[in-house]
C-alpha cells in the first residue's frame, strides 16, 4: 500500500472509530435506560446490568456502523478539500479512482466486521440475552412464591400461598386476576387445595388441583366452576420474557439458508423469508461499502470550494437514505419466493453504479471550469490584440 494510502487509510479508520464510539454511546444509553428499569424492578444487581449492557452492543453496532462509515468518510474527505491535500494530490496526477482506493479499502474493512457481527456476534448476543432473561425471569417467580403473605407479582394479580412444601408443592393457593376489569371484562378468582408449578416449551403453567373457580362478570352476576384440575398461565407473573421460540435475529446464517420443519415452526417464516433475511446479513456488509463510496464520490466531483461542501454533504445524506429505503423494500419483496431472492442486492448494486457514475463524471471538466476557461481565453485574446 502507498504511503498516500495508508495516510488516508489512518485517517478514515481515526474518524471512524470516534464517530462509532459516539454513535454507539447515544443508541446505548436510549437501550440502556429501559434495560436499566427493567433489571431494577427485579432486583438484580449492577454486575447483571453490566452483562445485559454487553449483550446488546452488537445489534446497536449493526444499526450504527453503516452511519459511522458515512460519517467518517465526508468528514476526513471534507477536511482533506478544504486544507487543499485533495488539491496537491490531484496535482501530481491522482485522479478520482486512484483517491477512491483508500476509500474502498476502509470500506472493505468495515464491511468484514460488519459480516462478522451480523453472522456470527449478534445471532450469539441475542440468544444468550433471551436465556438469561428468562433464567432472570424464573428468579423472580422463585421470589413471588413466598409462603403465608398475599403478593401483588403483576398489576391486576393478586397472590397468596399458605405453604409451600420441600417437594415444591403449594398448598392452599388463591388466586385473583382483575385486568380484564379495566376494559370490561370479568374478575376471575381461583383457589385450590394444592398446586404445583410446571415448565414447558410455552413457558411457566401453575397446576392447580381440587379447587373452584369464580367469575364475576359487570353486571354483577357471579358464576362458579368446581375442578379437580386447572392449568393457568403464569407468565404475566414475570416482568421479562419466557425462554420459547427464537427470533430470526438469534439464528445463525446457516439455518437461515437451509432452514429445517423445525425452524420454520419456530419462527413461523416461509423458507423464502428466512433465506432473504440470511443474504440481508450480507446486503447490509456491502451497504457499508456503498455508504462509504458514496460520501466520497459525492464530494470528490464538486473539487475544491472556498464557500464549503455543505450542498453535497447533503445530496450525499440523501443518496444513502434512498438507498437505504429501498434496501428495505427489497428485502420486503424478497421475502415472497425465491426467485425475487437477487433483489436483496439491488440497493447494492444501484449504490454501486451511482458511485462509479460520479467518479467518471469527477474525471470530466465540469461546465464551470469550461466556461471559466473560456472567458480567460477570450480575454487573453482581446488583451493581445490591444
């Protein structure tokens, strides 16, 4: 690599490690703050927080990484035409292309970390953070089933429990639920003379045996139910997710492209939905390169200005956020069969082709300078004649 390369390499990765920092920082502390409540509320300590916190920096770095590249290119491009390096470089007869290879280097590298997180980071981050939610989640049901008090484990539930024996078994149970007051509905009430608590693939069941169930509707009437068994659902006992089905975002790419009975049960996806979310992890690395292009290609073509290059910082903002918008409308429609599969590249490839249409157009005079020459010429003319 040239040394004119590695400078600008330098200070393209400078600029993109602090504007990321920056981004990631913002995004964090907006994710953070409700990850924060949430931990709170069930008693957990900092030290869970600090894991949680760590868990979701991959998916923030996917959302942010692409912005990051963009933002590092016009700014390191912009400093470069303003402090005439740009100037001097073109001088000595580096054209368009040849100032883009540092450029598409940078953004090569930041497409391959980009790959790594999509494929590999954030399948791993989410699923272990779905775990330890859960794990968290069942900690504190452990909590509501405390013996001989009444708790209040959800709003609208109410819960007593006279004894809870070694073997697990709750005895004497009563059971209030009052949240379909509120619009409308019934208040349910359930006691029974033991229970026990069950965990399935649905998540956490409560068992109850030899009980009776009443229902009091809103005009006042009163209905009775004597069981010998009664399943109910305990999930709003808990104040974060149950461990179940896995989201697409926490299958690794291979299933994703051959996707078993079992995935497709799990998710509730066709088989063209999840291969175009598979090569969407790839779309969004090759974004990454097309971003970075396109800040600056943008600029590159305007050449050197003393008034600043805030109008095309701006057309470039707005190239990346068509491209990005119809990346996402791809996606949508590859998501239908398999033979629409390509169009999660089209962003790409339109990206692509707009960046090399402007780096040609930046080796051309532009019709500035052509009527600015002119104007010379005719002048230089009319001086010699007097």
């Amino acid at each position: 690599m040239a040394r004119f390369d590695r400078y600008i390499l330098a200070q393209l990765l400078l600029q993109f490690g602090f504007a990321g920092l920056v981004l990631v920082l913002l995004f964090w502390i907006n994710r953070a703050v409700k990850l924060f409540d949430q931990i709170i509320a069930s008693g957990e300590t900092a030290l869970v927080f600090l894991e949680f916190s760590a868990m979701i920096l991959p998916s923030v770095i996917v959302f942010v990484l692409p912005i990051a590249a963009f933002t590092a290119t016009v700014t390191v491009t912009n400093r470069l035409s303003s402090e005439s390096e740009l100037v001097v470089a073109q001088a000595t007869g580096f054209g368009p292309f040849r100032l883009a290879r540092p450029v598409l280097i940078f953004g090569v590298i930041a497409a391959v970390f980009m790959l790594i997180l999509t494929h590999i980071l954030v399948p791993m981050s989410q699923l272990r953070f779905a775990e330890r939610q859960a794990e968290i989640a069942e900690n504190v049901t452990a909590r509501f089933l405390t013996e001989g008090s009444f708790v209040h484990p959800s709003e609208g539930i109410t819960l007593y429990i006279r004894e809870i024996t070694s073997d697990g078994e709750l005895l004497d149970l009563f059971l209030s639920d009052e949240r379909g007051k509120g619009d409308g509905g019934a208040h349910l009430t359930y006691s029974a003379e033991r229970a026990l608590i069950l965990r399935t693939d649905d998540g956490p069941r409560l068992l109850m045996f030899d009980g009776l169930a009443q229902v009091l509707s809103t005009d006042g009437r009163l209905t009775t139910t004597g069981f010998d068994e009664f399943t109910y659902d305990v999930s709003a006992l808990l104040t974060g997710p149950i461990a179940g089905n896995r989201t697409v975002s926490q299958i690794y790419t291979p299933e994703l492209l051959d996707p078993s009975d079992a995935v497709l049960k799990e998710t509730g996806l066709t088989r063209p939905a999840l291969r175009a979310e598979a090569h969407f992890r790839n779309a969004q690395a090759f974004y990454v390169i097309v971003a970075a292009m396109a800040g600056f290609s943008m600029l590159i073509v305007a050449g050197f200005s003393r008034f600043g290059m805030w109008r095309q910082v701006i057309i470039a903002i707005a190239v990346v956020a068509t491209l990005q918008s119809l990346d996402n409308t791809m996606l949508d429609l590859a998501r239908q069969s398999d033979k629409e599969l390509p169009l999660v590249y089209v962003a790409t490839c339109a990206g692509a082709v707009f960046n090399i249409l402007v780096l040609w157009l930046a080796t051309r005079p532009s019709p500035f300078d052509v009527r600015r020459r002119r104007r010379f010429a005719r002048h230089m003319a009319s001086g010699g004649s007097s």
